[in-house]
C-alpha cells in the first residue's frame, strides 16, 4: 500500500511539470509559426508591390479607362429597334451562315488538339509522376519536356507552324496539341501522384510489371479526374482556337481579326457574341459528362 501511495504522489507532483513543458512546447510551435505566417507575408506584399510598380498600374488610370472600355464595347454593339427587329438582326448578322462555318472548325480545331495533346500527354505524364518513377533521371527528363511544352505560348507555336506548313487550321491545331501536351501531362501527373499507394503495392505483391502497376494500381483510381480535366482542357482549347487566326491558323479568329482591323463593329459583336454562347454550351455540356463520370448526378437525383 506504501509503494502505491508513494507512485500515486509522485504521478501527481509529475503531472504538472509534463503539462508545463507541453505549453512551453506548444507555445514555441505557435510562435514559430506565426513568424512564418508573418515573414509569407512579408514576401507576398513585397512581391505585390513589385508587380503593381513594374506594371504601372494605378487605380486613376483604371478608373479613367474602363470608361472607355465600355464606350468600345457599347459602340460594337448595332441599333435595333421593335419595328425593324428582323431586318436589324438580319443586318447584324448577314455573315451568319460563313461564320457557323469558321465556328465549326474554330470547335473541330479544339477537339482534335486536345486528342493529339491528350495522347502525347500519355507517353509522359506517368515517367513524370515522381511515386511511380524510381529512375531520377526519366523523372526529370520527362518533367522538363512538359514544361517547355507549356511554357512556349500557343500563338509562338502558331507562328512556327504556319511558317512551316502554311496557313489554315492545320496550324493551329498542331499549336493546340503541343501546348495541350505539356498542360495535361503536368495535371495527370499530379492527379498520379495524389493516388492511394495500397492498391500499387497489391499489384506489385502480386508480380505485376510496371505497365502492369500502371493499368491497374493507377488508371482506376485517376481515371474520374483524367476525364475531368480533359474536358476542361478541350473547353480551353475551343477559345484558345479563336485567337490563333489572329496569327494564320485558321478558325474563327482570323474573320474576328479582320473585323477589328477594317473597324467593322458590329461584325465584332456578332462574332464575339457567338464565341460566348458556343463556350456556354460546351461549358454546360462537358459539366453534364463530368457529373456523370464522377457520380455526382446520382447523388443529386437522391
């Protein structure tokens, strides 16, 4: 009864003493992290006082210009009137029928780049995932390929290729599918390597190779997200599609170019209003794909 009496007490008198260093701990930490919190943003005013220098920006000139912008947008837009709606909406749009015809492949350009980056995103985004790659050297090759893909901007790409192989859509969706490539391969890395590891190493305990590893381990579980940001990335590209016949590359980008240049204004609206109903609807569309893929219209519907 002594020997446990004596434990109890000294269990008591330590007590104390651990809960003291616990708080002292604790206390250390919070400060330490409040001085990271203060130095991230420390760096970030810095860095945003940098910006707003080099890019002179300043809220009087934003103020005296979105004016302006609105002048430039308003006067784009045409006179209609209730007694002359049909033949005002027929003038507005008189190119109707050639421009649905340049929007087609403004959104045919889109598709078939995605697809073509899609696929060169395939050979690259698994040796980029750092999980699933043991070889240092394939992972930063693979990584450096995908950035200077991604990094180079669609329209330089334009340019090479239409000095290349000419005007025309052709172009253009070699542009898309490069740039395409080096955007999906960095997603579906990442996507990779957020993956659970369990199901990698049950295919590996079982004897499976790594294009084994890959096909079962990996796909099933990215697969949702795959989908998901493939389908972003076609929307991206239809828009992107439209200013790259700024450079020659077919699309409706180019009709758009012309119109701004001969001053054409309500020829810029009509265009520029169809270029949003089109990003709408396949906005609207590839949301509806995705919900379907990940399940998520069930979980409404209950």
């Amino acid at each position: 009864m002594t020997t446990i009496g004596h434990s109890e007490s000294g269990f008591a008198a330590g007590r104390p003493q651990r809960l003291v260093a616990f708080e002292q701990r604790f206390a250390a930490e919070r400060r330490r992290k409040r001085l990271w919190t203060l130095l991230q943003l420390g760096l970030f005013a810095i860095a945003l006082a940098g910006s707003i220098a080099v890019s002179d920006f300043n809220l009087n000139g934003l103020m005296n210009g979105l004016p302006k912008a609105w002048n430039y947008i308003v006067g784009t837009l045409p006179t209609l009137s209730i007694e002359t709606l049909g033949a005002d909406l027929a003038d507005w749009y008189w190119g109707l029928r050639f421009w649905l015809r340049l929007l087609v492949e403004t959104i045919l350009m889109g598709f078939v780049g995605t697809v073509l980056g899609g696929l060169v995103a395939l050979l690259l985004y698994f040796p980029a995932s750092r999980n699933l790659v043991e070889n240092t050297g394939i992972y930063f090759a693979a990584r450096r390929s995908l950035e200077f893909l991604r990094t180079v901007p669609e329209l330089v790409f334009a340019l090479i290729f239409v000095f290349a192989f000419g005007l025309g859509p052709f172009a253009g969706v070699l542009a898309i599918a490069v740039h395409t490539a080096g955007s999906l391969g960095k997603l579906f890395a990442e996507v990779n390597e957020n993956v659970d590891p369990r199901p990698i190493e049950g295919v590996r305990a079982a004897g499976g190779n790594w294009p084994m590893l890959m096909r079962l381990g990996v796909v099933p579980q990215a697969l949702p997200n795959y989908a998901s940001y493939l389908l972003l990335r076609f929307e991206i590209n239809v828009r992107g599609a439209s200013a790259l016949g700024i450079v020659g590359a077919g699309g409706i980008g180019q009709e758009l170019y012309v119109a701004i240049r001969q001053f054409e204004y309500t020829d810029i609206s009509a265009i520029m209003l169809l270029l949003i109903a089109t990003t709408s609807i396949i906005d609207i569309t590839c949301e509806t794909i995705r919900h379907r893929l990940i399940g998520q219209d069930m979980q409404a519907g209950h």
